[in-house]
C-alpha cells in the first residue's frame, strides 16, 4: 500500500512564480543599454544556465560567465558579454514576481497538513530575494539551492537533504515542479512521488501526478 504524504516540496521558478518582466525583454534592453546587436537569445542563455553553477558563486557572476562564453563562442570578445551582463543586473529585480495561479493558496493550504520545503536550482541570494517579494520568507522550513548547497537538480542529493533537514521519509514525500528534466527526473531519482505542472509538453519520464494548475493542489491529487 503506497503511504499517504506528509511532505511536500516545491520548485520556485515556474512553478510558484514568474518574473512580472519577461528575460527576453530583458535582454533586449540589456544589449540595447550597450548599444550592442544582439548576438543571443534568452532561450541560449537558459540552455547553458548549468554549466555554470559549479564554478560560480552567485547568478550574477554565473551570468557573467554564461554571457561571456556565448560571445566567445559567437566570435565576439567575452569582455563584451560580461558588459552585457552587468547590464542585465542592473534591469532585473529579483523581487518583482508574482505568484502562478493558485500557488499562494496552494502553500497555505498544504502547510497545514504537511511538512513543507523548497528544492530550487537558483543562487540563495536570487532565490531568498523571490521568497520575499511573495511574503514567502517563513513559509518554508527548509530551502536547498541545487546547484550551491548540493548538485543540481536532477541530482538526487538536494532532495535528500531536504527529507534529512525535514526528518521525512522519500516514500511519503511528493516534489511539485515544472521542469521534467530537473524536477520529475530528480524526484524519481531521490524516490519522492511527483507532481508536474503540466505545459502541454508529452510528459518523460512520466510524474505520478499532472497538474493543469497549481489551483488543482487545493484538492491535492495524492488524496483523491
């Protein structure tokens, strides 16, 4: 018999909330502060996001270093996409986001009956900034950084470190998550159930619960 949930783990980026000002328009604004043409999109800079976070301490310095290899790599001096990125820090506020639908009533509703932690890829400074500006700063008992505190996610042992911070059991434990790669993956990985928040993508690997919004974790899926 599967055991019922006592705990319960959230992503943050796409999952609980977006930035109110999109990456691509601030990248365009970005290259424009520099009266440069750009040379790469968003869509670049997200794909090779990862291979950076071991070797950099903060987003901005990961950015800087992602934003100097995609100039490097486009014929361009990295100086040049270092100078793109300072500009990009200087538009992005990490606090201006705002919750996907349902996610603020979605935490308050499952903080009262369950263990709740966060599991992010992203930088404690960036992420604690996000965490503020949605009064979520004490709504979780644990918050790991995947990618500083532990390996990244898929990586198993940032959801481990979470049940340990929570004395939680895998087996009872479900992780809530947009990405399949990083979040479903590495939920499978650590032995947590999950739940993927559906974008109309065919879903691999397969999470054990599809979400149309986070609206539908009022009622969670594990309990129906």
């Amino acid at each position: 018999m599967t055991p019922p949930v006592d705990t319960v783990l959230f992503d943050i980026d796409g999952t609980l909330c977006e930035y109110r000002r999109p990456g691509n328009e601030l990248l365009a604004a970005s290259f424009e502060a520099r009266d440069v043409t750009p040379f790469f999109g968003i869509e670049d800079y997200y794909a090779r996001y990862d291979e950076f976070t071991a070797t950099t301490d903060s987003a901005d310095e990961l950015r800087a270093a992602c934003f100097a290899a995609l100039a490097a790599d486009r014929g361009y001096d990295p100086e040049l996409g270092r100078a793109v990125a300072e500009a990009y820090t200087a538009e992005r506020d990490h606090r201006n986001v705002r919750f996907l639908p349902g996610a603020r009533e979605a935490v308050a509703a499952l903080a009262d009956e369950h263990r709740v932690g966060v599991v992010t890829n992203g930088a404690p400074a960036m992420q604690a900034q996000k965490l503020a500006g949605l009064d979520l700063d004490d709504a979780f008992e644990v918050v790991v950084h995947a990618g500083y505190d532990a390996p990244a996610k898929p990586d198993p042992e940032p959801f481990h470190r979470a049940l340990d911070a929570l004395d939680a059991d895998p087996g009872s434990s479900v992780h809530v998550g947009n990405s399949l790669a990083a979040d479903i993956a590495g939920a499978r990985a650590a032995g947590l159930r999950s739940a993927w928040l559906d974008d109309g993508s065919v879903p691999d690997p397969e999470p054990d619960y599809v979400l149309d919004s986070m609206t539908d974790l009022a009622s969670p899926p594990w309990r129906r």
